[in-house]
C-alpha cells in the first residue's frame, strides 16, 4: 500500500516500516496522505488564472466602451494591419501546440526532450513579443501613441498586460529550463511545467479574445 | 469510455507521479490544434476577404467563432472536466465566467445608454425649443 504514494513520501515510509519492524511492531496500513487533492496547487493556480481573467475583463470591457472614442484620432481601420496579427496569432497557437508536446515529454520522463521543447515554446513566444513590440513602435512612431485618443489607452492596456504577461511567461519558461536541467523531472518541476502550462495556454484564450475582439471588430466600419 | 479511462488513471495516478498533474495525450492535443487553426482561419478570411455585407453579422459571427474555440482551448489544452479537483476547477470556471459576462454586458450596456443619454439632442428634450 505505501507503494502508492507519491515519491517524495515512499521513501520515508520504506524508513518507518523498516524501524516498525526491526522494533517489532506490525505494519501499519493507512493512507497518509489524503486522497483528494495532495497540494492543492493545481487548484490554487487555476484559481490564480480566474482571478487573471477577471483582470483581463475589466480590460476588455474598458476597451468596449472607449473602443469607438478616435478623439478626432486614426481609427483601428486605419492602423491595424491583419496580416501581422494573424502572424502573431499563428506564433502564439504553434507555441500552445509545442508546450502541448513538452507535457507529453515529460509524461514519459524525458527531460532533455522537455526542456528543447519548452525552448521551441519560448522561441515562439519571443517571436510573437517582437513583433507585439515592432507593431508598438510603429503606432507610436505614426502618432497614435496611448495619450493620442481614448481608444488608443484602452488598447495599449489590454494588449499591453497580455504582452506583459507572455514576457514573464517566457521569464518563467527560461528558468525552469534551469531548474530542470539542474534538478531533472523531480515532482516539484513536474508540478511547475504544469502550472506554467497552464498559465501558457490560458494566455492563448485571451489572445482569441484580444485577436477577435480588438483587431478583426476592430477594422469593420 | 472516459468514466472508465479517469477511473484507470486515479487508480494510478500515485503511482505515476505522487501529484495530482493532468493527463494529456498527443490525440487530443493535435485534435485541439487543428480546430484551433481551422476556427482561427475562418474568421480572418470573413474579415479581411469581406464575407459578410454588414459589419454587425461580421461581428455577430467572428465573436460565435471565438467562443467556440475559447471552449476548444478549455477541453484540448486545459484539460478542462467536470472530475478534476472534484469539480472545484469547473465550479472556479463558472464563477469567472458569469463575473465575466456581468462586466462586459454590464459595462457595455450601461455605457451606451449613458451616452446616449449624454446626446446633445437630450438637453433639448428636457429644457425644450
């Protein structure tokens, strides 16, 4: 039965069932651990990502509102360029795709296959972040910066925090490269590849939001 | 079949890896990843080859698309059930996305008729000619 714990807990277990018998105590069968969740971070993470997502509403719902409000300013007609976003789009879902590989990687305990594909993952995260970033600096290089209209701020927020969130995405993803090349696939990383995870694709759900909502309604008159 | 697959694997899941990660495989996540390009692939062509005559059916369509694949993402890659963490996960999911819906609709909708309201022409309804 305590074969079945987790790894951390077997070996102490295999050390107290050992000093119970040499003392000549019997074995004591019973569940240490509660069956349910064991840490609770899965759950705790996921709820860190709800609240994300009420963080990313209030964006959106800010940007529905100012969203028509030009201020005698360019129009998201007028600035936005859809082949660049659907590039950027394309970027993003490969990398949810690639981090979907890694997980399977790791499934069966192979580190250095984790770790490149972790790395792919963050090849394309970076990509996507330099061109969010060209396609910042050259709407502020036009004139239509934040400050230029009401429209403009609420954009440069939204899409802003979600950039800012895939960079400590990849900050995150680099380190853990780290960890796991130092530490290899030991619970604790495991449980940190699936956190990242998830972070990972649930900034993809809001990119669909963002691509949607911000840029293709965006450029209809 | 999945009842029975989710009972395997609890039986097992201590067994593998002492922490309670989601179970993926490649199936799911490539069925995911094609969905995903195809749901992504139509909107972009209503949009930018002009589908559609009105811009509201344009919009009124590309938002249905991007619900679905929010829920596509949600099954393929979150893992997203009703059994993981004993249903807290969805229970989580649910109370979001009503907060959600509350700020957008509510947002939008108060906004719009403040504006409204807010229209030159009102003044004179209220004091008028």
């Amino acid at each position: 039965m305590w074969k079945r714990n987790g790894h951390g807990y077997s070996r102490t277990m295999v050390d107290t069932t050992h000093t119970q018998q040499a003392q000549g105590q019997p074995l004591q069968f019973y569940e240490t651990e509660e069956h349910h969740p064991q840490t609770g971070t899965m759950l705790g993470f996921w709820l860190y990502l709800m609240s994300d997502c009420l963080i990313f509403a209030s964006l959106f719902a800010t940007y529905g509102v100012l969203g028509r409000s030009y201020a005698g300013g360019p129009t998201g007609a007028e600035l936005f360029d859809l082949p660049l976003v659907a590039m950027n789009t394309a970027l993003l879902l490969l990398s949810s795709i690639t981090y979907g590989f890694a997980m399977l990687e790791m499934q069966k305990n192979r580190v250095r296959g984790t770790i490149g594909w972790l790395l792919i993952t963050g090849l394309f995260g970076i990509g996507f972040l330099s061109l969010e970033l060209y396609e910042f600096a050259h709407l502020i290089h036009e004139g239509a910066g934040p400050q230029t209209s009401a429209f403009l701020t609420s954009f440069f927020a939204l899409v802003g925090t979600h950039g800012l969130h895939v960079f400590f995405g990849i900050v995150w993803l680099v380190t853990l490269c780290f960890q796991l090349r130092k530490h290899g696939l030991i619970p604790e990383n495991k449980r940190r590849v699936a956190c990242l995870s998830m972070f990972w694709h649930f900034l993809d759900v809001v990119w669909i939001g963002v691509f949607t909502f911000v840029y293709l309604m965006g450029v209809l008159v | 079949m999945s009842e029975h697959h989710d009972s395997v694997h609890e039986n097992h899941a201590h067994e593998h890896h002492g922490d309670e990660l989601p179970h993926a495989d490649f199936k799911s996540y490539m069925v995911g990843f094609i969905l995903s390009v195809i749901l992504t692939a139509i909107p972009f062509w209503i949009v930018m080859g002009g589908v559609f005559e009105t811009s509201s059916t344009t919009a009124l369509v590309i938002l249905g698309f991007a619900a679905v694949q929010i829920v596509v993402h949600m099954i393929y890659f979150l893992h997203m059930n009703f059994q993981s963490e004993g249903g807290w996960n969805m229970l989580a999911l649910i109370f979001t996305a009503v907060m959600v819906f509350i700020t957008l609709a509510g947002s939008l909708w108060v906004m719009y008729h403040l504006n409204v309201n807010m229209m030159p022409g009102m003044m004179e309804a209220i004091h008028g000619p």
